[in-house]
C-alpha cells in the first residue's frame, strides 16, 4: 500500500494491486474512499438512533406523561406503562445531543468528506498515512460502540445534558446517570477524541505535503481548505476537552477536587474543596465553542463547491471566502465565554466576550452575500445538492441572525438556556450542517459507489425536511422568548406556561413528519448503492480532479499518472471556452490569462 | 384539538405518500432515465423555491400572531428590564429586516436563474467594491449594537453597594429554593454547607456564633418591596442550579462552593401586574385552556384556576425533577413588606 503513495505526483510508477481479501478490502482497509464510506455508514447509523431519540422526547413534550407504545417498545423498564420517565429524558435529550453533534456532525461529516475528498481534489494517491486514517476509523467505531453499550446500563445512560457539567454529572447520587452511564460517556469521548486528532493530523499533513504539482493553495477548492481548516481548529481544541474529561475522571473516581467544592447531597457533606465547577464550563467550552465551528466549516466548504458547480458559474469572491474561514477560524477559539455570560464568571470578561462573538458575525456575514451573489445570473442546475446547499444558506441566515441576540451580554440574561437558545443552535448548525452532509452526499454519492441516487426522491427530501425544518425550530424562538426553558420534562408544572402547549404539539407534529421523510432518504441511499443508474465519470461537469479519476475506484486514484493542475477550481463559464467549464487539469490557453481571483 | 391535529398529520402523509407515486409515475413515463436535473427539473423546483419563501413569510407571520405577544419583550417588572427589552426590540428589527431581505434575495434569484440548456452563465468572480461593501455594513450595525449591549451589561452587572440594596440569599438544592432574608442589619451571616445541622433544623449551615446571622430569617417564598433595590446573593449545596426570574429579566447561576450575584429593582408590585390588561388577557386564555383539561390538572392535584405570580425558576439542567423546581416571587408596598417581614421567625429561633 504505502509503495503506491507518490508524494511529488509528477513520477509516473505504476499502481501497484495487491491481492486483496474481503477484510483488507472492507474491513481493515487503508484506502481513504472506503474509509470514508465507513465512515458515513457509521455516521448515518449513529444519526438515525440520535434522531429517533430527539422524536421520543418530543413526543413526552407535546403530550407529557401520556403513555405511548412507542416508549413502550424502546424504552422497556424506564417507561413503565409506556409513560417515560424523567431521568430517561434527559438521558434522551443528552445522548442525542452527544451523538449528533460528534457522532453524526463531526466524525460522520468530516470524517467522510475528509477522507473522500482531500486526497482526490488535491491529487494525491492517498492519505499521507493510510494505516493512521485506518486506526482512527476503529476507535471511531470502538467509541460509537461504548456509547451505545452506555444506553443499557443498569441506572441508565449519561443524563447531565451534552455539556455534562459536574457536580450533576460527577456524583452518582445527584443522579442516575451519573455513574456507570456517565463513566462510558467519558470513556467513549476519549476515544473518540484520540481518532480525531488521528484524523487531523493526517488532513493537515496530507493537505500541505501531497498536493500534485501545480495545486497552490490560492488554487485548492474551498472543501479542501474548510476540511483543512477544520482539521487545525480540532488540533487545537479537541485536547482541552479530553484534559477536562481526564480531570472529570480523577474527581469522580480517585477523589480529587477540580471541579468539585463545598457539597452537601442526601444528608452528607462530601469532602470536595476548592474546586469550581466553572472551570469545567471554562474547559469545556474551550472546546465547546470551536466545535460548532469544526462542524459548520465542513459543510461550509461542501455547499461553495456545490453552489459554484451547479451554478454553473466561479464562487464569488474565492479569497474573500477563505479570508472568512481563517478569521472564522481564528475568532471561534476566543469566543468561548459567551456560553457562559450568567454562569458566575467575572461581568467584565463577559465584556470581552461579548465584544469577540459579535465579531464573528462579520466574516459570516461576508459569506452568506457571497453565497447569493454567486447563484446571481446564474444558471442553476437544480439537483437534489444544490436545493439542500440553497437550504444550508437559508437556514444559515435564519440560525445565524439570532446570533447577535445570544452573542450580546445583556440580552443573553434572559434569553440563555431556552427554547431561543435550542432554535438558534439547531438552525445555524445543526440543520445547516446536516443539509451540507446531505448535499456533500448526493453530490459525491457517484464518486463513492459508481452510481447516482434517484433525483425525485432526492426532491421529496428536500422540499419535505425543508418545510419541517422551519416547522419545528421557527416557533421555537417565540417560545423561548416567552420564557420556557430547556431541558424540561414536561411544562405542566408551570401554569405560566400552559398557552404554549399548542405551539409544542405543532413543532412535534413537524418533527415527527421530518423524521420520517429521512425514510425516503434511507431508502434512495441504500437502493441506489446497489442498484442506481450507473454514473458516468464527471456527471456534474465540474472542474476538480476528484471527477478525473475512474468511476470504479482503484488503489492510488488514477490509474496512469497524477494530472497536473494549470487553473484554480472555479473556471466556471469562462469566456473563450465553449463548455461552460474548464477542468483545473486543463492547461491555459495561449493567451488565456488565469484570472487574478 | 389533538384530534384536529391527528387528521392533520394523517392528511399531511398520505398527501406526501400521493406526492411520491404520481412522481414515481411521471419518472417511469420520462423518456430518459437520468439523475442529473433537466430544464423540466429546473423549473419546478424555481418555481418551489418561491413557494418555499412564501411558506418562510407565512410562518414568521403565523408565529408572531400567535405567538407574538412576547411577554418577555413588554411587561417588564424591573427598571432595567426596561433597557433590555429596549435593545432586544431593536436587534429584533435589525435581524427582522435583514431575515426579509436576504431570504428574498436567496430563493428570487433561485427562481430567477433557473438553469436552461444552451444558456451562459456571467462569469463573475469578484468585485472588491462589493466585498468591502458588505464587510463594513455589519461592522457599523454590530459595532452599534455592541456599544449599546456593553454598556446595558455594565449597568446591570456593576453592583453599586451605596444604593443601599436589601441582601438576600437565594438558596439552591435539589429540587427547591429557600430564601434568607439579612434582616434589620442588612447583612447575611456566614454560612457553609458544613455548618448544616438537619437535626437543628440548620438546613442552609448557617454560622450560629455569627452575630451578623441572629436577625437573619428564611423563607420559601420571596417577597421585595417595590422600587428598592435588591441584591441577591445566590449559592448550591449540590449541583449547578439556576436563579431564573424571566419578568425582572435576571438571571444568574448558583455555583456550589462560591457565592454568585445579581441585583435588580422591581418596579411592578404583584397586585398592580395582575391588573395589566395584557396579564388579565394571558390569564383567561390560560384558565380557559385549563378548563378544557380540568380532570387531568385535579388528578395531578394542581389548582384548576392560575392566577398570576411572579416566580423564579431552576434553568440549569440539576436532575430528575430540574422541570419542577419553583418559587413564588411577591412585589408588595414597603408597608407590606414590613409587616410581613415582622412576622417571620428569625433563624436562631427556628432552629430546634
């Protein structure tokens, strides 16, 4: 395998085929497109169990402690007579938090898009370390493994909320969840923060030593450098969570004081001193707050190729674009605090916060208007990737706008962990990052099994998950600003808020019919891996070398020489061309200036 | 209600499973099998994209009308609850416009460029006029927004100690609150959760030698004058709990192992809220919801009738009953307040 990797591109020895068996091939695999799919399949599994969840918990709140057949059915002991029980919500609200931001959101974004399409848009035969790329997909599965083994221990998985801020997820008599449950969590974090530094650190090294001659970094496609920068965001932050998770460890099991001090619970005090738990959020958030980044910078990077490619015309303003990815990028690592504005900590740093989160809008805000300018005389080709990129933007802009209201000190008093605060995040990454998984994956899927997935039921998803989408999280602002927090097993002990029921039955309503449409979904994926219409080589017309190699993959991509590149990835409709698209392997024209982007 | 919505939710499926066959229909009868979007492709879905910015519009509009009536944005019960509903209102404009404009802006050109064969689209790569453009736009309108935020924050985080503010201690456990109360000296005795005796009935581990913590009394229900400044002095024995009082617009976390802060002044007493014709409406349309549900509110054993209360509220994830962890809050005339205050037991005596 390593024998195949060319790191210059321009020497032109053969591929070598090993005699592969079915575990080589499938299994421990070092080749980075199968590693991708693994990745994917995985990701995929995790998000249909994390979606199913958030429906249960929707459910109980649209009709609290009514018995239902389906909590019946899943939950067994801890919905006796079908009623759910309060821990086994907040186990629900916090697993399916845990597993669609990393599980689903980072390793099964990134780490399919990553792994498929670095390699292939840079022109490189592989990853810079197959046997690196193959480890960190196995602790991958190892952790998606314990975190579903947490799920049927005995007092019940983790229950503190994703962020699992100690005391409450340090002492098992705070709660159920907190102690076998709570052990596995953090266990599988580890895991799964090991693969991704593993993963990073192969991006970030594949990315700066393997590009094929002529791909200068002012002429890589944007997923490229997004996947790239990602990669470096999650160097940076990924080891401050597991410092936290360790140091969560040491106080729950060898009695040390971190984040623990001066506690009373069940009629005894603990010895615990000295501890803050708001060094927890401090340390958490560190992390916490450029994770939103590590899984909104990917899809970022999948939706500018695909709005370019089916605009049929060049992104609009290239530099500007990956200007805003490393301001982003830089500024998403100094803005941690404003998860944590009444959480005790000193008001002046609240100042300081405030002020760096605002910034954050700026280069946000200079990529949704280059968004739009780019589809602007355009001529749209409306595939099932560019409706769900069209809708990344949309539900960008809607997410993002509540930003400046949550980002701002005074306002995010009121406002901090309600409803507004579960509608904002939803919008800005959750929806909006899954729509560039979905894009990412109709637009690659030819690239990843050699066959297209059925267009009109890639319509059916979208237009569907689009109209749900706003269903569930739009209202969810107006019931945040009446006051309703989070995190609730049901509202009924509130009479203040009795006039929202409705409003929640509604949302849940739109949540259960977005779930299912995932579904047709389901369905085109897995029938068109095996029996789609089979895909020619570059069915979108579009510039990069990932649409350069065969369909069938090889080993080593291409089967002849690496193409060298002459042009960035945008040449779009260029005047002097008679195709409305110029492939970067295309040499210029005599005369034909590369523009000055 | 919920039979409505049932048909409505069956009807939304089998639209959507009709949908499906008449497409899967219409794809078998097409005279190519391809998966890449045709002219026909590219117009219907055009055409869908405005619909879906109608359907954006629309539910904006719905939400508002029925949702709208923001109690978190008017009725404010402190002074500078005032401020903050000033600035919320306008970064709601601000976002309100740039929401209209930019969805438009979005799916009209979606609809508008729609692709078709043989057309050439402008190849447009940059325009640095443009990019500085909608650079310094937001910068101006952000930098407006902070300067506003920063100095709202300021005045409500900087606690001015000469205003004379009656200290109060809220109490965190799971699951519910206890107030203390400083007394004729204003000031709390110490206290620490190793100092809690429940056989005395110490349950907040007040320091009992302290000469401070003698005129001190501690109650389950808060009750402020009005137009007097309060400071609330917050701590946890547990976990991490969170002081909520969503009509003074105050929040602030109770931190186990320090004592965390925040101060307001009400401006609304209870009785005087309670007559605002906004709160006499959310009332009746509550209680008439309530009616509707009486059997299942009695056998919870709730009272049927609400009757508005200020209230504070946990909003920080503490554990099983998190959801229902609660205490009411009374604005009352300074006479009130001292008469009620008369009444209660101060901590030495309630000790056993």
């Amino acid at each position: 395998m390593s024998a195949t990797l060319d790191t210059h591109g321009h020497d032109d020895h053969d591929v070598h085929h090993h005699k592969e068996t079915f575990v080589t091939k499938y299994i421990f695999s070092q080749d980075h497109k199968m590693i991708a799919k693994q990745y994917l399949i995985t990701g995929t599994i995790m998000g249909v169990i994390g979606v199913l969840m958030s429906i249960m918990f929707r459910i109980q709140i649209a009709w609290p402690e009514k018995p239902n057949i389906l909590f019946e059915a899943l939950l067994g002991k801890w919905a006796p007579d079908g009623v759910m029980d309060a821990d086994v919500y907040l186990a629900l609200v916090t697993i399916h938090g845990t597993i669609m931001v990393f599980f689903v959101l980072t390793a099964g974004l990134s780490g399919t898009f990553s792994n498929l399409l670095i390699p292939l848009q840079i022109g490189a035969r592989d990853m810079a370390s197959g046997f690196l790329n193959m480890v960190s997909y196995w602790l991958f599965f190892i952790s998606s493994f314990i975190m579903l083994c947490s799920l049927f221990v005995e007092a019940g998985p983790a229950a503190a909320g994703w962020t699992i801020y100690p005391p409450l997820s340090a002492l098992p008599m705070a709660q159920g969840g907190s102690g076998m449950g709570m052990t596995l969590w953090l266990i599988s974090m580890a895991i799964f923060i090991a693969q991704s530094l593993l993963g990073s650190l192969n991006y970030i090294v594949t990315v700066i030593n393997l590009r094929t001659k002529g791909m200068s970094m002012t002429r890589l496609p944007l997923t490229v450098w997004a996947l790239f920068v990602t990669a470096i965001i999650g160097l940076v932050s990924f080891p401050v969570l597991l410092s936290a998770a360790l140091l969560l460890i040491m106080d729950r099991s060898f009695g040390t004081s971190f984040f623990l001090s001066d506690i009373f619970i069940q009629g005894e005090v603990l010895h615990y001193q000295g501890g803050s738990p708001v060094l927890f959020e401090h340390l958490f958030w560190f992390l916490g707050h450029p994770e939103v980044y590590i899984v909104i910078l990917p899809a970022m990077g999948l939706v500018s190729e695909i709005m370019a490619t089916n605009s049929r015309k060049p992104i609009f303003g290239y530099r500007a674009m990956i200007a805003s990815i490393l301001a982003i990028a830089f500024l998403s690592t100094i803005v941690w605090g404003h998860h944590m504005f009444v959480s005790g900590m000193n008001p002046f740093l609240g100042s300081v916060f405030t002020f760096t989160t605002l910034l954050i809008a700026i280069p946000s805000a200079v990529k949704a208007f280059n968004w739009i300018t780019t589809i602007w005389k355009g001529n749209l080709q409306m595939n099932p990737a560019m409706l769900f990129s069209i809708g990344f933007v949309s539900t960008f802009i809607t997410g993002g706008l509540t930003g400046i209201i949550l980002g701002d000190s005074a306002l995010d008093i009121n406002v901090h962990d309600t409803y507004f605060v579960i509608a904002h995040f939803h919008l800005v990454m959750g929806i909006s990052a899954i729509y560039g998984m979905f894009a990412g994956i109709y637009h690659w899927f030819p690239k990843m099994y050699g066959r297209m997935m059925n267009k009109n039921l890639g319509y059916i998803h979208f237009w569907i998950t689009a109209i749900c989408a706003y269903g569930v999280f739009f209202p969810m602002h107006f019931i945040g600003m009446a006051g309703l927090p989070r995190r609730y097993y049901t509202n009924s002990a509130f009479p203040l808020f009795d006039d929202l029921a409705n409003a929640n039955v509604i949302i849940t309503i739109f949540a259960i019919i977005g779930g299912l449409v995932q579904i047709v979904y389901l369905y085109n994926f897995f029938v068109s891996m095996f029996y789609g219409k089979k895909a020619e080589q570059n069915p979108w017309k579009s510039t990069t070398l990932e649409w350069t190699t065969p369909v069938e993959h090889i080993h080593g991509n291409w089967p002849g020489a690496i193409p060298h590149v002459y042009r960035w990835s945008y040449d779009y409709s260029k005047p002097g061309h008679d195709d409305d698209f110029v492939p970067q392997n295309v040499p210029l024209k005599e005369g034909e200036e590369e523009l000055q982007h | 209600m919920t039979a409505l919505l049932t048909i409505i939710f069956v009807l939304f499926v089998a639209i959507a499973i009709w949908q499906m066959v008449k497409i899967f229909d219409l794809a078998q009868v097409g005279k190519s099998n391809s998966q890449i979007a045709t002219d026909e492709d590219n117009k219907i879905n055009g055409y869908l994209m405005i619909a879906f910015m109608v359907f954006i519009y629309v539910i904006t509009f719905l939400s508002l009308y029925y949702l709208g009536d923001l109690p978190l944005m008017s009725n404010s019960a402190s002074e500078h609850g005032e401020e903050i509903d000033n600035l919320m209102w306008i970064s709601m404009i601000v976002i309100f416009l740039v929401q209209t404009i930019t969805q438009f802006l979005l799916h009209y050109f979606a609809y508008k460029y729609k692709g078709e064969k043989g057309r050439k689209a402008l190849f447009y790569a940059d325009n640095n006029t443009l990019e500085f453009i909608w650079t310094i736009i937001p910068v101006i309108v952000l930098a407006g927004l902070i300067i506003y935020g920063l100095f709202t924050w300021n005045d409500i985080m900087n606690i001015d100690e000469d205003e004379d503010p009656l200290v109060i201690e809220l109490y965190a456990q799971q699951f519910s609150w206890k107030a203390r109360y400083s007394g004729g000296d204003n000031v709390l005795g110490k206290a620490n959760v190793r100092l809690i005796d429940i056989d005395r009935a110490n349950v907040l581990g007040v320091d009992e030698n302290d000469p401070n913590a003698q005129d001190d009394f501690i109650t389950s229900e808060i009750h402020l004058p009005v137009g007097r400044k309060v400071l609330f002095k917050m701590r946890s024995q547990d976990v991490l709990h969170s002081a909520y009082m969503p009509h003074f617009r105050a929040q602030m976390n109770c931190v186990p192992g320090m004592v965390t802060q925040f101060a307001f002044t009400p401006t609304v007493t209870t009785a005087e809220m309670r007559q605002r014709p906004e709160i006499v409406e959310k009332v009746k349309n509550i209680n008439e919801l309530r009616r509707e549900r009486q059997a299942e509110i009695e056998e919870a054993g709730q009272e049927l009738l609400y009757e508005f209360d200020y209230i504070l509220l946990c909003n920080k994830i503490c554990g099983k009953s998190h959801y229902n962890m609660q205490m009411n809050i009374i604005v009352e005339t300074q006479e009130e307040f001292d008469a009620w205050a008369k009444e209660q037991t101060t901590f030495p005596n309630s000790l056993n």
